[in-house]
C-alpha cells in the first residue's frame, strides 16, 4: 500500500514541508505521498475524524497546531513533554504517538555546521515553542550556563524557571551578547515582512556563533551583520531539513541524507 503522510497547519500554503518531503520521496524511489492539509484550530478536536491510520501512517505539525495536538495524541516522549509541544506523530503500534524533532533538527544542525563549538554560555533569544526546544537540547547537548531573554519577560522567568535556566531582560541582551558563546535568535524577529531582530555585535567576540532559527529569508540582517563582524553564522534552513530526518525516517523506513542539492531545491521554494 501507498504510504501517505503530511503536515497539518493554519495556513499550510506557506509550508516547505511537502517540497521537502516529496523531495526525498523521489530520491529514494519511495512510493509515498506528503500533503499539506489545512485544520483551523476550532477543528484540532476533531482531526481524528479528518485523519486516519488506515490511510495515514505520520504527519508533521506547525503553527498554531504545536500544543494543541498535545491533549489528541496517545503518547507523546519526555521531550515533546518538557518543551509542551509537538511537531511530529507517527503511528505505531496502535497508537498516535507525538514527538518534537525540532530539539534534534537544531542539535544535529549546530554540531554539523559548526567545528570547535565552545559549550559554555549560550544566550537564547524568544521563550515561545521553538525557543523551549533549542533550550532542551542545549541542555542536552551540556551548554553550562543558558539564559533566555524575551520580549515579554513573564514568559523568559516561566521558561529558565521549566528548564533550570538563567534569565535576563530583553534590554540587557546587547551586554550578554559579548560574553556568549552561541547567540541563538529564536523569535520570529527577522522573518521575511517581519522587523528585523536589533542586536548590537560591535563588542561580541569574533569567536561567537550566531545561529538564526528564522530560514527566510536565508540571510536575516542579524546573520548579514554577524558574518561583517567575522563571526561563524548558521541559517534556520539547516534545521528544517534535519528536524525531517526522523520523520521520515520513521513513516518510510529509509533514513534520508541531507546535501546541498536539497537545499538549493528549498530555497527555490521560498
Ligand atoms: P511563537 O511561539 O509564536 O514565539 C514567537 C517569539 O517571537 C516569542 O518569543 C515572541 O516574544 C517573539 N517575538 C515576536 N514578535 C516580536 C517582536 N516584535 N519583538 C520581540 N520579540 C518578538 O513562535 P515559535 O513557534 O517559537 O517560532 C519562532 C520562530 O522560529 C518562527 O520564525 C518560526 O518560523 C521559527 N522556527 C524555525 C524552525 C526551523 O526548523 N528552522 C522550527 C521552528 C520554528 P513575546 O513572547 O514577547 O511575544
């Protein structure tokens, strides 16, 4: 039987999701289907009567549907727990089970990209579901010290209070930029038609990593004026890709290699 998957959203148009899946069906000769499938969120309680497992077999989940999926699943890991949301269900064994690839497309990305990573200080910019999932794996990855600073500080106190963090107002990020060793943008500061995220790097150390979550466009104007200070930058699109390997992996058997082709081909798409 044709294997269908897909990823569900509100809206879904914008999703690259499908380009990258499909990308890989290709590739490896699989017979599967990826479709995006629109669910407004007064709906969420009802998708199991607008998806199946007789006819499907995983989907992705993106905004706004990242928790509320949560309370519909039959298991979720302890990641998807501890950061509160879900971006991936499979199901197996007679049950949809819900993970967060977002904690290993990010690890798995950051190790790749960057030779020599210093894990001392990190500093996390945002406290909304991604920032709680780059978050978990820098712990998991043994960063020492983490804090986390966020337009509204309530949620940057609620996040270092969940992971055992550090927390520092958003005013104060210029100066914690200069002692860190991986800057992490994980708010939507940067995104195409969005502002850009201001952030003062004339006293940050060369040395420092600036890692941008946000993947259009490729280069936000935080990377552009990184890379003029000589730092070591990486793009959210690395993130995307590597958070689909255990998707699909897990709905079609075959574990995909990310290359550069596939990114050229995304990219196309944004
Ligand atoms: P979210 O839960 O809505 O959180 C948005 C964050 O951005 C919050 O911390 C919010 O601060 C902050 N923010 C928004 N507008 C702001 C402004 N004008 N000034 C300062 N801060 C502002 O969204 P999310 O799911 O965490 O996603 C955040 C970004 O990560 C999005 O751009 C998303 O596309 C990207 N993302 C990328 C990947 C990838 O694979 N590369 C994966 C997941 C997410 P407040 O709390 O103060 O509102």
């Amino acid at each position: 039987m044709v294997k269908r998957a897909g990823v569900i959203g509100w809206p879904i148009q914008h999703s690259l999701s499908p380009a990258l899946h499909r990308y890989w069906l290709r590739q490896y000769g699989i017979e599967g289907i990826y479709e995006a499938i629109e669910i407004n969120p007064r709906d969420i309680k009802d998708i199991w009567s607008i998806i199946n497992p007789q006819e499907c077999c995983g989907f992705n989940v993106t905004i706004p549907h990242k928790e509320t999926i949560v309370a519909q699943l039959d298991r979720i890991d302890e990641a998807s727990r501890s950061i509160g949301a879900v971006n991936t269900v499979t199901y197996k064994e007679g049950m949809w089970q819900g993970t967060n690839t977002d904690v290993y497309g990010f690890s798995q990305h950051l190790i790749s990209s960057v030779s020599n990573l210093k894990k001392k200080r990190a500093l996390v910019l945002g406290a909304g579901g991604a920032a709680r999932a780059v978050i978990y794996a820098l712990k998991k990855l043994g960063f020492a010290h983490i804090t986390c600073s966020n337009r509204s500080e309530e949620k940057a106190q609620k996040l270092a209070h969940d992971f055992h963090i550090h927390h520092a107002a958003w005013s104060n990020k210029d100066e914690l930029a200069t002692t860190s060793d991986l800057i992490v943008n994980a708010t939507s500061l940067g995104m195409k038609g969005k502002e850009h995220l201001e952030l003062n790097l004339n006293e940050a150390s060369p040395h420092t990593v600036v890692y941008d979550i946000v993947y259009n466009p490729g280069e936000t104007a935080l990377l552009a004026n990184a890379r003029k200070h000589g730092m070591r930058t990486v793009d959210g699109l690395g993130m995307l890709i590597h958070q689909a390997v255990p998707a699909f992996a897990a709905w079609f058997g075959v574990t995909p290699e990310p290359d550069e082709k596939l990114e050229k081909h995304l990219r196309q798409h944004l």
